[in-house]
C-alpha cells in the first residue's frame, strides 16, 4: 500500500516535471521516450523496466558500471545528473515489479551480481527505486560489496529502515553529481 500510494503522490506532484522531460527529449532527439529493458525482478523473473531515455537510440544493455563508456544526448546528461531519468519506473511500482526500497534491478547480463543475490536471499525480494546500496555509493562499488549490500538489507527489511533509506536518498540527490 505504501508503494503505491508513495508512487502515485509522486507522480502526481512530478507531472509536470515529467511532461517537460517528456517535451525536451521528443524536441531535441527524436527517438522515443522511454528506454524499456528486460531486469532481473522477484525470485529471478524477468520484467520489463522502464526509464526516461538517456542515451543514444539502439545503445545496448549496459551495467550502471559501465555507463561512463557510452555517449549520453545532451538531454540525457541532465536527467542522469538529477535522476529525473529513474522516474519512470514508479510505473513498475504501481504494476507490482518493483518497491521503492529494495535491491536495484539487474540486468540478465549481471550473472555474478545475479548469483550472489540468490545466495543471500536478496533475489526473493521485488526490486527497488533505491536500496541501501544506493545510499552507499553504489556505482563505486564492486558486484561483491552491493550484494552484500542487498543481503543486509534482506535481512533486515523493515519500515523504518524503508524510512531511513528514503530519506538518505533525498538527502544523495542533492549532492553534487557523478561526472559522465
């Protein structure tokens, strides 16, 4: 319940965000505007997960690690540095393949970091908008350390943890931002 009524209020308050975003990549780039891919969701299953698109038309499935080699439009660069290009995936809240607090979502490529979770129990869970590896620089960290991560986060799943990782995340997004 909290999910979606968390992902409705924010969608609601961000709409007009989003039609500006919306606007500025149809103007400036022509091709369309949401990047879909196939992720990793609860117990292993895969669903397709969706984000304002970033890069290039036809770029292929790239791990967050890597994202520095891949060229992102001019549109693409400040929606990545303002994480407006995540919001899209309050979408997936609401059809139920993802929770806003929860391991990120791998691409099937991501075998290791995909296996790791399965041992950890973290794989039983819905994937989130943000998770405690999020929260704890999470794209300079090895397959290794966010797994573990997502593990301790299993374990200890709760409201207030929901709460605190949440509040951490606001708190990440005005920060200064990762250079691309």
């Amino acid at each position: 319940m909290i999910d979606i009524s968390g992902s409705l209020f924010t969608l609601l308050v961000l709409s007009p965000l989003l039609l500006i975003t919306a606007l500025l990549i149809k103007l400036f780039d022509r091709g369309p505007l949401i990047f879909v891919q196939q992720r990793v969701g609860k117990h292993g299953q895969l669903f397709s997960f969706y984000k304002f698109r970033s890069m290039p038309v036809n770029t292929g499935d790239i791990p967050s690690d890597k994202i520095g080699q891949v060229k992102l439009t001019w549109i693409g660069r400040v929606i990545r540095r303002t994480s407006i290009d995540e919001l899209p995936q309050l979408i997936n809240i609401l059809k139920g393949d993802m929770s806003l607090v929860g391991p990120r979502p791998a691409i099937n490529s991501q075998q290791k970091l995909i296996a790791e979770r399965k041992n950890n129990g973290a794989i039983e869970m819905r994937p989130g908008l943000t998770g405690l590896a999020q929260v704890n620089s999470f794209d300079g960290m090895t397959v290794e350390e966010k797994a573990h991560f997502d593990g301790v986060y299993y374990k200890q799943v709760s409201f207030l943890t929901d709460v605190k990782i949440v509040l951490k995340t606001v708190t990440y997004l005005f920060k200064a931002p990762p250079v691309y």
